[in-house]
C-alpha cells in the first residue's frame, strides 16, 4: 500500500506545501507565479526515485528592515544557522537536535553553505519586503487568529523567546505608550467579534486595553489568570517553553470596512505592573445576519 505509514528520508520545506497542494488538488500554478517549492507528491506516494538534492533557505524577518540574520541554509544532511553572532554547522543525521557546532571542523563547507544563503538572500530581497496584510473576513477561515509573532510593535513588548519563532508570545509589556497592531485586509464587510488569547498574574491584573481599527473600537478590562504549561510535544527536547494554555478575554465588537486596515492594540490604563502576556488576536465575523 503507498499510503501505508513510512518514514521518507529527503529533506522538505514550507516552501513545498503550496505546490504539494495544487498538485493534489488538480489545479495549474497560477501564470506567473514562480514558486520555489516542489510538489512533495511523489514521496507521499512512496516514489523517491529521481528525487533530487537540495539546498534550502529560511529566514525569519524581524520588526525591521530586512537584515541577513537570523537565517538558515539546509541541505540532506547539514544545516548552517546564522543567528546574528556567526555562522554554526549542524550534522542533521547525527544531531538532530544540533547540540553540537561542527564548523571548525568543516570551514570549507560551512563558508560554501554561508555564501549561497548570501546569493538566496540578495535574490529575495532585491525588491525589499513588505509583509502582506492579513486577510479577514472569508467564510473558510472563520474566526480568524491574529498571532503575536504577525504583529508590528513599538514602545517596550519584546517576544519571550527572543526571536519571535512560530509559537512565541509578546511580553514585558506595562508602558501606556506601547502600541502593538496588524496589517489587515478586511474581505467582507461586517460585525467581528474580538477577543485576546492572553495570560496575566493575578496580582498584576487590572489594565483597561483598546482594540481599534479606523473610527470602530472595543475596550476590556484585562482578568487575571493561572499559568498552565503543558507537556511539550517535540521529540527533540528544546529549551524554550512555547506550550501553554492560555485564556481568552472577550473584548467586545468591531465594525469593520471593506478594504486595508490597521486593527491596533493598546492599553490605556494600567497600574500594577505587567499589561499582559499576548499570544493572539481573535476576530469572528457575526454571519446569518
């Protein structure tokens, strides 16, 4: 059975999963649309033969202008990481948890890795970045989940892992001048209801915070609750804790345009330390109306 649960060895990447997708699904890749990614459908199917070697890129883009750290180059069997303090090599088939830096040992190889990703770079970034709005409103994704780590932000939030990787958080957030706000793309005019996947200590609860988006806003004031961890998932231990469960605060109704908009977050009282620990934003456009 090709579909029998197996283990496939080549190594793949986000960047594979909207090929992966229009192949599955029948549907041509859009006329001029260059995709870097490959259709991962062979080796779902159990046909590994022919499949070629790659080398693959990543690169997280911080709240600023687009900086060469902190990227990644990957090929079957090595990974070189540059998290801003130089680069690192990685044996992927030996340590795939990269516990140990082998580019002393393979200079040559870790400088080859280093300049391609220098070429990668320069190619993607030749026209800058602008990161896309994020588009609300459709009937298939309803509600909608805002994350923290989608967010612009100024005036003291810092992400508490430092980078603000998939799961991360925006915390060390108490200053009435901060503001932290998304770039959204409203496809369906409507009521959305708006609520904070959030924690807060209960001695540090009691901050009053505003959600806006042009002349509409809701305003709540920030409970406490309790800090649960939950069991990490990885098979690879990491040090970094993501996994929490965290509450929700319903913060009222937003009446939102058709069209670009900017759904800001502030607080606009607070007095006992700490706004909140933020991981997302949540919008449910009313329907049936």
């Amino acid at each position: 059975d090709h579909l029998a649960p197996r283990q496939v060895a080549p190594a793949a990447s986000g960047v594979d999963l909207l090929p992966t997708l229009l192949d599955l699904a029948g549907v041509p890749v859009p006329e001029g649309l260059e995709l870097d990614g490959q259709s991962l459908r062979p080796l779902l199917e159990g046909d590994i033969a022919g499949w070629p070697d790659r080398t693959l890129f990543s690169h997280r883009f911080l709240n600023r202008e687009p900086q060469p750290a902190p990227g990644a180059v990957r090929t079957q069997r090595y990974r070189a990481v540059d998290e801003g303090q130089g680069w690192q090599l990685y044996d992927m088939e030996v340590d795939p948890g990269q516990q140990t830096d082998i580019a002393g040992e393979h200079p040559e190889l870790t400088a080859r890795l280093a300049a391609e990703y220098g070429v990668w770079f320069r190619e993607v970034t030749r026209s800058g970045f602008t990161r896309l709005p994020i588009p609300v409103g459709h009937a298939e994704e309803n509600p909608v989940s805002l994350p923290a780590t989608q967010a612009w932000f100024e005036g003291g939030p810092r992400f508490e892992q430092g980078q603000g990787w998939a799961n991360d958080w925006l915390t060390s957030w108490t200053d009435t001048e901060a503001r932290v706000w998304w770039e959204l793309d409203v496809v369906e005019a409507g009521t959305y209801e708006v609520g904070l996947e959030y924690l807060c200590p209960e001695d540090e609860a009691g901050a009053r915070v505003r959600l806006s988006a042009g002349e509409a806003e809701a305003t709540a004031t920030v409970a406490g609750t309790t800090l649960r961890q939950v069991p990490s998932p990885d098979r690879v231990p990491r040090k970094e804790v993501y996994e929490r469960e965290w509450e929700n605060l319903p913060v009222g109704s937003l009446e939102l345009r058709r069209g670009r908009v900017r759904l800001s977050l502030e607080a606009v009282e607070n007095a006992r330390g700490r706004v909140m620990d933020l991981m997302a934003v949540r919008l449910e456009r009313r329907t049936g109306q």
